[in-house]
C-alpha cells in the first residue's frame, strides 16, 4: 500500500530511471537478467540515495521551525556533503562535525564540496566515527545558547524519519517492476536505506526479496538496527511490522570500512566496461562484488545509491 503524504521537501528527481544491464549481467557470470535502479541519478546535487533521506530530513527540520542543520561524520561521508547541499537549498545553516583532526577541505571531495555549499566544520580530535554522535547534542546545545534554532540529524541521516526516504522508495519501485521479482542487492552503511526498503518490501506484501551489503558493520550490529528502524517506520506508516526474517545481510566489508577492495575495484572496473556505471569503492563497487554470490540465479536488480565523489576520492589517491 502506498503512504498518504509525509511530510516531504523535494529534492530528487523521481522516479529514478530502472534500466536493463545485460552485458553486466554476462560479466558477473550471472545465469538471470539484471536490472539497475539508478540512484545515482537523484538529481540532487551529487547526493544519491541521500537525496531521498534528506527529502523527509529537511522537511521535519522544516516543519520544526530549525535554522540550522547539524550533523556530521568522516570526511568522506557522502551525507555530510549531500546534508551541506540540502540546507543551503532550503536557506538553512549547517553544522558538520567531523571525526579526528582538523585537516585542509582538500583532503576529500565531500569535505570539499561540504565547505563549497557553506559549512561549517567543528572537529572531534577522535577518529572513531563514534565520537560524532558524542559532540552532536554538545554543538547543537551551544547553538541554541547561543540563539539559534538548530536540528540535529543522526549520522547517515539514519533514523525513521531518514529511513520512510526509502520506504517511500519501494512504492515506486513497484511500480516500475510491473510484477516482476528480482532480488535487490543495495549497499549498507549506517542502515537507514535498507531499513526503508525491507519497511517498504513487508508493507508491500513481500513482493521480492532484499539483501543488504554491509560495508561498514559487522553483519549482526547492522541487523538489528535495521530491524528497529524498519519497525519504526512501519510504526509511523501503520503498516505490518518486519521480523528478523524480512532482514538479509552478507558481509562485504572486505579489508574494512572505507578500504578498497580488490574485488570491488574489479566490479567498479567491470560496471564501467559494461554498464557505463560509475561505482564508489567504499560503498557500492563492494556491494556489486557480493552480487553473483547474492544471486547465483534468477532476476537480480542492484540499487545503485552513488557515492559520486567518492569515486573522484579514489581516482585522486585519497583515502
Ligand atoms: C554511496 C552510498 N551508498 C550506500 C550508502 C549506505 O546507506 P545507509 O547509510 O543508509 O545504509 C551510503 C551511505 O553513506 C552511501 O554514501
């Protein structure tokens, strides 16, 4: 069933486009066709499945009468850039805190681009990504002390509000299928895409089945996050709950978070040969590696959630 309404400040193009990529397909050794959902192609600066989060982000920061955005996480983070882009759009400050020590904003594209589109940095001094969630409350408490109406969003934007983005997802990906049933592969950081999809797949009636490649945590953790996020968004829509059976997960972290891998490198290498994709190699380039052995046959459809400048890092040497 489709959600009436939330609250939603648009940002994407939408529909992404849903495009057949055969010769991929015959590159991976997949047996079943292969259909690529194009979130690289939300239209909103270079945010990718961002765009579709920050559309529910913004408008509660909105709705909440906010002046500022505050949020952060590595230097790298696809969301701290696309969040700078989408509060300048709404006429909005923002806040980024930043795990470690401060360095130049040349050190990676997103970080470029976050101060291009008017943020400002604070820095934690802690390079555990943990050490951002500790300083948000901190920063945005001083911001009010200070006069400010400041709105603090999680990291990765992924909390239910981020999550219904994707939930909303699923009902137009629905659409675009007209029956068919591939199983989805999508790339996993903090969990609140897959947290929307498995929200939007149940709700749906369990049309197809969802896998989450987890590049950042261990498969456990991310688990049972996503499963209380995808009840929460249930929750909000009054739609039927997930169970721990609606939540699949592979491992694809590889050397670790935020380190290429070979066989990443060798799918990214691959979805540009074949598909005239551009892949990143922290998030999706890991998450295409782990397609033929998440769909050694059938349809498969692999959601293609961007991480753009990412993929600049790496061309430039960054880490
Ligand atoms: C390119 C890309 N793909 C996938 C993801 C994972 O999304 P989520 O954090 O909602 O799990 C991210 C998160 O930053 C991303 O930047």
């Amino acid at each position: 069933m489709a959600v009436t309404a939330p609250a939603r400040t648009r940002l994407a193009v939408l529909p992404t486009p849903l495009v057949a990529a055969p010769r991929l397909a015959d590159g991976l050794g997949l047996t079943g066709p292969l259909l690529v959902k194009r979130d690289d192609l939300t239209g909103f600066a270079v945010a990718g499945n961002k765009a579709r989060q920050l559309e529910l982000l913004l408008a509660e920061a909105l709705e909440q009468r906010a002046d500022v955005l505050v949020t952060g996480g590595t230097i790298g983070s696809n969301f701290v850039a696309a969040a700078a882009a989408a509060a300048t759009y709404a006429g909005l400050g923002c806040v980024l805190i930043l795990a470690g020590d401060e360095v130049d904003r040349t050190a990676h594209p997103n970080l470029a681009a976050a101060c291009a589109w008017g943020a400002r940095l604070r820095w934690t001094g802690d390079a555990e990504r943990a050490s951002v969630d500790a300083m948000l409350p901190t920063v945005a408490a001083q911001l009010a002390a200070e006069g400010a109406r400041p709105h603090v969003l999680p990291r990765g934007g992924a909390d239910a509000t981020g999550a219904l983005g994707y939930r909303l997802a699923v009902d137009e990906l629905v659409g675009q299928l007209a029956g068919e049933r591939p199983t989805v592969l999508v790339a996993v950081g903090a969990g609140g895409t897959l947290a929307g999809l498995v929200a939007g797949v149940v709700a749906h009636g369990r049309p197809f089945r969802v896998v989450g490649a987890s590049v950042s945590r261990p498969v456990e953790e991310v688990a049972a996050r996503v499963l209380d996020l995808a009840r929460q968004v249930a929750l909000r829509c009054g739609d039927e709950p997930a169970g721990p059976q609606d939540v699949h997960l592979v491992d694809a972290r590889g050397p670790g978070h935020g380190l290429a891998s070979a066989a990443g490198d060798d799918a990214a290498a691959l979805a540009l040969r074949c598909a005239g994709l551009v892949l990143d190699p922290v998030y999706t380039a890991k998450a295409l590696a782990v397609l033929p052995a998440v769909v050694p046959d059938g349809s498969a459809l692999f959601w293609h959630t961007g991480g753009l400048l990412d993929a600049v890092a790496a061309m430039l040497g960054r880490p």
